[in-house]
C-alpha cells in the first residue's frame, strides 16, 4: 500500500469544533438531529466516530447518515473554506456563542462568523430593521430614518442584507457611523443577494459583523431563509418592520421574535397600499406604532419624558448653562444615553444645537 494511501486512511485527530463542522456540513443533517445526537452521546467527536450507531441511539428507525469517511471529508472542506474566507468558527458553548440562540427550539450548534464577534456580546444591544423588497420611496425614506436615528443612540441593527429595507437601512446606519450585524441565508463564501457584498465590506470595515449558520458551499435557496430569520429574531432584543404585507419572509421573522417574547414596532402607512398591509394588520392586533426613533426607544426603555411642544426641552435648559457631552446631560438629566443622542440629533437636524469636534454640543438656536 502506497505512503499516499495509508495517509487517507490514517484516523482523524477529531476536536470537538471539527467534528461539529463535519455533521454541520452535512447534507442529512440539521440542527434538531445534531443536537439530539450529540446530547445522547455526550459531544461530537462520539458521534462522528460511530455515525450510524448515533443516529440509532436517537431515532426509531434507521436513517441516512454520512460515513466516516466523508465527515473527514467535509470537516477539512469547511475548514479550508472557513480560513480562506477569514471567519470565525464559533460553537454551541463558547463565550462568543450568543445567549439568544439558546432560547431557540433547535439553536444553531455553530455559525460561520465575519467581523466584530463583540457585537453579539449579552450587554450589547440590538434593533432588528426589516421589510419589503419593493418598497415605497416613503417606505425607503422611513428605513434610512428610523437606522440613522438608532446608530446615532448606539443601537446595533441587525438585518437579513435583503434588497429594498433591509439593505436601505443597513447602508444608512453604516453611512451614521453605526454597528450592523448582517444575518444572510447562504454560505459565507456566496453572499446573497450578490449585488451585497459591497455594502457587507462597508459593514465589516466599520467594525460590523456578518454572520450565518449554514456551511460554506451553501446556496441561497428558499427553505434557508426562514432559519436565517429565527437568527434574526433571536438576536434583537426588539424588531422594526418598515413595509411589509400580510404574506412574506419580514411576517416569518416577526412570527418568530413573538415566539421569544420580542417587542414589535411597525410603521404605519396607507391603508390602500399593499406595501403597508402587513404593517397596518401589526398595528391593528397590537405591535408598537413608530413614529420616530426616539418614541421607539423611549418605549422600549419604558420612559415617561415627554416634551411639551412650544416649552424648551430639558436638554436645552442645560444647554443654556453651556456645553455638554451626551454622556453628561444624561447623567445630569437622569435618561438613557441613547434617548439623549436620539433628541440631540433632533434639535440638530433643527438647527437648536450644533455638535462639536470634541463631541460636546453648543445650544445656538432660538428658544422655542
């Protein structure tokens, strides 16, 4: 037998990581399988030693499983894709896998990951902004909106890097300096939609982060997206939908972040419109109404500021003593910084304040 030959039968030195990427990969394969295998068994490497005897242990009857040859196989494949395309390989019980997923009924038992793994961190917070492909020029105006308004109080967005919102509110919170996390439905080596990958470099330059759990060699296909979005869902501690109607992938995900107990706000919009009929249908059976990034989050943060029209606002009091950073009007004023950020940015937009190189504000507007 030839040196060559006795090398390909040599047993796998199998880590847990490779023999998850190995099951992970294959095609018979799903999360619930892999989950309940490597539960009866106690970890991974058991599993793809005696693959057969594994899916006996779990199942009633028989069922197609890979051979040990091809989980070495597919372990090495996903391996050398994983390094070409410089990602991450984060497992089900390392620091980086995000709590959220957890709550899922069949968690992911790893995802392929680019970008900046702190943005999944339990402390950090996240706004998913989701919607129609075709959407409506109010409806695009809406979605840079409501992303800037959020990447300006420090709210990650979380999106599905589809066309029309999706990518309309990814670009506006990158183009505000924001963090964005982007769940795509394919292999990390074949992005979709293609026309993405531009705008995805510009998340992952701005320090944002593109992840997704299924395995390199994947093709964008139908049955991908509804997993993608129970990522989404699992993620954001709340889901915004611009447009949407009754019947689409944006309802799958809203369907999803109501099983885990999420916070739902939907954008109002003509009743006629077809565009709008998902949205109006959410509001009408009791999701949040957005009518501003700042009303949104005071919601969330259970908030009873208001600011009376025609009365100076809290923050242009202070201002009036001088110049401040919004960390400490915040604490001056006992509100959540992003609030501040969020009605800074509105009297900014209005002329009342400016903002400084130093990251102070000047009050230098009329009072109201």
């Amino acid at each position: 037998m030839s040196r060559a030959r006795r090398a390909r039968l040599r047993p796998v030195d199998w880590t847990e990581k490779t023999a998850l990427l190995a099951l992970h990969a294959a095609p018979q394969l799903g999360p619930q399988r892999i989950n309940r295998m490597v539960a009866r068994l106690g970890s991974a490497c058991a599993v793809v030693e005696d693959p057969r005897g594994a899916s006996v242990a779990v199942e009633p009857r028989v069922l197609q499983m890979p051979t040990c040859a091809e989980l070495e196989r597919l372990a090495a494949e996903q391996l050398a894709a994983s390094v070409k395309c410089g990602a991450l390989v984060v497992v089900r019980g390392e620091r980086s896998y995000p709590q959220e997923f957890e709550q899922l009924e069949n968690p992911p038992p790893l995802f392929h990951l680019l970008g900046n793994e702190a943005l999944l961190a339990p402390e950090r917070s996240r706004i998913a902004v989701i919607g129609a492909r075709g959407c409506t020029a109010y409806g695009r105006e809406q979605a840079q909106r409501f992303a800037t308004g959020l990447a300006f109080a420090g709210e990650i967005v979380v999106s599905g890097a589809a066309r029309g919102i999706d990518q309309l509110a990814m670009a506006a919170a990158v183009q505000s300096q924001g963090a964005v996390v982007a769940v795509i439905g394919s292999g990390l080596d074949q992005p979709y939609p293609k026309d993405c990958w531009p705008l995805l470099q510009r998340m992952l330059d701005t320090d944002g982060a593109v992840l997704s759990e299924l395995p390199y060699g994947t093709a964008p296909r139908p049955g991908n997206f509804p997993r993608r979005n129970r990522l989404i869902a699992a993620l954001s501690r709340a889901v915004l939908v611009i447009q949407a109607t009754r019947k689409s992938g944006t309802m799958n995900t809203v369907g999803w972040a109501l099983s885990l107990g999420r916070d739902i706000f939907a954008l109002p919009g003509p009743v006629d419109h077809v565009a709008c009929s998902g949205t109006n249908y959410l509001i009408h059976d009791g999701a949040g109404i957005a009518l501003s990034p700042e009303e949104m989050l005071l919601d969330l943060n259970n908030s009873n500021l208001a600011v009376a029209e025609g009365h100076d606002s809290p923050l242009m009091q202070l201002l009036l003593k001088g110049d401040y950073h919004p960390i400490e009007i915040a604490r001056e004023a006992g509100l959540p910084e992003e609030v501040v950020r969020l009605q800074l940015l509105d009297l900014e937009l209005r002329g009342q304040v400016i903002r400084q190189a130093s990251g102070h504000y000047h009050r230098c507007g009329p009072r109201s």
